[in-house]
C-alpha cells in the first residue's frame, strides 16, 4: 500500500515531523544513508531526497510533495515494509560488525550503503560492448589476459594522453581525460569532502573483464576509471556501495558517463564513457 504525506518534505517544505519520518523511512528503504528516521529534516535528508530524485529528475529540488512524482517513486521502487529494514543484521565476528553495519552514524563517504535499484540508475545512459567499441576504435591490442597491457593499435595511441584531472593524473583516451577533468572540478565544488578523498586505481589497461577470459575491459581504450575514496576501493559483486559514489553518480552520469554499480556484477568503484558521449567523440578519432 502506498504511503502518504500530509505535507511537503524536504526543502523549503512544511516538514511536519510525522511526514518527515516518514519520507526518511522510505529513503532508507531505497538504501540511501540519510542517518536516523528521526524527524528532523536536515542537510542529510535533503540531500538523500536529491540523491534519490536524481535518478529520475533533472532537475532534483530535494522536495518531496504529497501528491507529487518523488513520493510515488519512493513508494514504487524497491518498497520493502519498515518492518524488514530495520531488523538488525545477524553478526558473528568484529571484523564481520564492520562489514555488516552500514556505519551511518561516523557520517564516512566510505560507508557502505546498499546500491538502489538498476531501473534508477544511469537514466537514459547507454553502456558499451566490445563489438561496437571495437567496430569504432579498433582493438587496442591483439591479445589480453588478465593483467594490465600496452596498448599497440597505432590508431588509438595517438589519442591516449596524460593529465592531472585535478586530484590526480590520468592517463586515457584524450577526450575522456578532459571530460573527467571537467567532472572533477564539478566534484570539487559540489561535495569538497569527496573530491579531497577522490584517488585512482587505474584508467588505461588493457586486460580482460575481471574474471572473463572472452570479455575485453573498457579500460582497455582508456574510456573507464576506478576510483577510490580515502585510499579505499569499493568491493566488487556485493550490491554494496560507498555513499561517497553514489553522490558522485548523478555528476559523471550528467556528463555522459555510465556507472558500473549496474553491471550484473556491480563494480561502483568503476565508471566509464557511456555510447552518446562516445559517439559525439568519434568524428574527432580517425
Ligand atoms: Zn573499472
């Protein structure tokens, strides 16, 4: 059953508690770290309210009103009763407490929060696969394993380029270095605790998927990065993802890139130059 709101929450809204806890409830149903359902709507409600909205507005105003899209979408996607989320997980050992807990309470861009559902996110963004990358750039290399390689194909080595995007160097293909030094300067002025924690674990390299022997990485032409938060790379496969990414998502999917926290496997460290930005490149790669 649907749940209602007497009032507007969020922003500038009435922020009647009742309605605020309940808005809160749904946000951590959806995953995202808001903190305690506690009534009070501050900075972290907000900004999980546009975190949430960004997935399918664009233009996110960190307003939920009663009869309005945000709450029908909170009410629609992944909507488990309260009764479920908050049962404590069943721990065994400290080092499992650390894994299991998200830490909401240490306010850490590190925590883990679960990933929101796939039809969230990426909006109107396209992935890549190996025919048509390999149809537009050619292969980088003739053979690939899983560890890092040099790329050979003399055509595509005339655009890779290395250059600080900001919090670090990068070396890629030339317009994704330059579209990530963009996104950066974005990062940095919209969430500066993320952007001094911002590290990479690697752009070029050509090699396989990780744990593929036929599927060939998009790292390979230099158009995906790995990031890491604090020196931290997010786990691979677990469905679990570090908050600080997810408040990065909707800046690299407003510039065209796709985040691979809705690979089948999901990897949120990664993020990669979704087909549209790609296509507009292409006439500039000959
Ligand atoms: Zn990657």
């Amino acid at each position: 059953m649907a749940v209602e709101i007497k009032g507007s929450v969020g922003r500038l809204g009435n922020n009647n508690a009742d309605d605020v806890v309940t808005v809160q409830q749904l946000l951590l149903q959806q995953g995202l770290a808001i903190g305690q359902a506690d009534g009070q709507c501050g900075p972290r409600t907000i900004a999980g309210i546009t975190t949430f909205q960004s997935g399918f507005l664009n233009h996110p105003d960190g307003l939920v009103e009663p009869r309005g899209k945000t709450l029908q979408r909170l009410n629609m996607v992944g909507f488990k009763p309260s009764t479920t989320s908050s049962v404590a997980p069943k721990v065994t050992s400290p080092q499992a407490i650390n894994q299991a807990v998200p830490s909401e309470v240490s306010g850490s861009i590190t925590r883990l929060v679960r990933r929101s559902s796939l039809g969230v996110l990426n909006p109107g963004l396209g992935a890549v696969n190996n025919t048509y990358m390999i149809d537009k750039l050619g292969k980088p290399r003739e053979s690939f394993s899983a560890d890092c390689q040099a790329v050979t194909n003399d055509r595509l080595k005339k655009y890779i380029h290395t250059a600080s995007v900001g919090p670090f160097r990068a070396t890629g293909l030339k317009p994704a270095v330059e579209s990530l030094r963009v996104i950066m300067s974005e990062i940095s002025t919209k969430h500066p605790d993320i952007y001094t924690a911002l590290g990479s674990a690697g752009m070029l390299c050509c090699r396989y998927v990780r744990g593929s022997t036929t599927s060939i990485s998009n790292h390979s032409w230099g158009t995906a990065i790995d990031l890491t938060l604090k020196g931290v790379l997010d786990k691979r496969g677990d469905g679990m993802v570090q908050y600080g990414l997810t408040l990065m998502a909707p800046i690299f999917n407003s510039h065209g890139w796709y985040w691979g926290a809705a690979f089948h496997t999901e990897d949120a460290m990664h993020f990669e130059v979704g087909r549209a930005l790609l296509e507009t490149w292409l006439p500039d790669l000959k």
